[in-house]
C-alpha cells in the first residue's frame, strides 16, 4: 500500500506490480490425460459410445477448468507430460451427449476424404462467417445513420401549405 508523502501526496515514481505466484502444471490442460490412473471420466455409456464412435478416443474431466476433455491416441506426440495422448477439445459438462459426435464427425476421415477437402470446408465456413459479419456492421453503421440523415433532410418549417420548397415565399 502507498502512504502520502510530506505534502499529503502519493508518490508516482517507480511501483513495481504485486506478482502472483506461477500456476502449476496441474492448470496445464493436458495435465488430465487419460493414462493418469486418477482422473475422472465420464458415464459408462457415454464411453461406450465413444468408443465405438473410434477406439483410439478417451474422455477425461478436468476439475479445475470444469470441462470434459476428448482426447485422441496419437503416438507421435512424446511430450512427457501427456504421453502419447492429443487434446482435441473440451466440452462444457452439460454438453456431454451427441453433440460431441457430430463435432468428432464434422472433422474426420469419414466425413473428408483428405486433409485439403476438410481445410477447404474450413476456409469456406470462415469466409462465410466474414461475410457474415461484414453484413451485420453494414446493417448497424446505416441503423446508426439513419437518424442523422433524417434529421439532415431539408423540413418545411413555415407554417401553412408548402410547396415543397423551404425558400418558395423568401421573396414576397
């Protein structure tokens, strides 16, 4: 905390930040893999169905975040800390039910031939969305205009009939 100096002021000069200490591995995401004996995993059938859906695919929760993890067997991946397991998403803990199929189905093998098909599919989803967007900020700037250019407009303010110019009786 800063106290006033002699003159009831609080100094300006040099503060340093208050640091916090540095979070542990433990607010890493993929420190709830699905090779640590102790974590939590989801209802039996909905296991089931993810591994039907593909063997090689595990879920786990992770309590911290509050999420559920869908993780994939990838043994490429040798980084120590999730060994041989890829984080593909999380999932908010109400959402764990087919929703989760049809976003592992939007992006495998199953559905896209090949990689270029599914990041051609992606480039298109994301210039509809830009298009989207561009749209929506046209709609808002003219909504935002239109009041001004209302009151802009030239008004008849004299009173009785006008013949639909303001400066039609200047002269009389």
């Amino acid at each position: 905390m800063l106290t006033p100096g002699p003159r009831g002021k609080i100094p300006m000069g040099r503060m340093t930040p208050a640091r916090g200490s540095p979070a542990g591995p433990e607010h890493h995401p993929w420190w709830f893999h699905p090779f640590r004996s102790w974590v939590r995993r989801p209802p039996a059938y909905f296991m089931r169905q993810l591994w039907r859906f593909d063997p090689e695919l595990d879920c786990t929760w992770h309590p911290l975040e509050e999420k559920w993890g869908i993780w994939i067997r990838n043994p490429r991946i040798q980084n120590p800390i999730c060994q041989g397991w890829g984080l593909l998403f999380t999932v908010a803990p109400d959402r764990l039910d087919d929703r989760v199929f049809a976003r592992l189905y939007a992006a495998s093998c199953r559905r896209w031939r090949d990689g270029k098909q599914y990041f051609d599919a992606i480039e298109r989803e994301m210039a509809r969305d830009r298009e989207k967007r561009e749209q929506q900020y046209t709609q808002d700037t003219v909504d935002a205009a239109m009041p001004f250019f209302d009151h802009s407009k030239i008004k008849i303010s004299m009173c009785g009939t006008s013949n639909g110019s303001k400066f039609a009786d200047y002269h009389s």
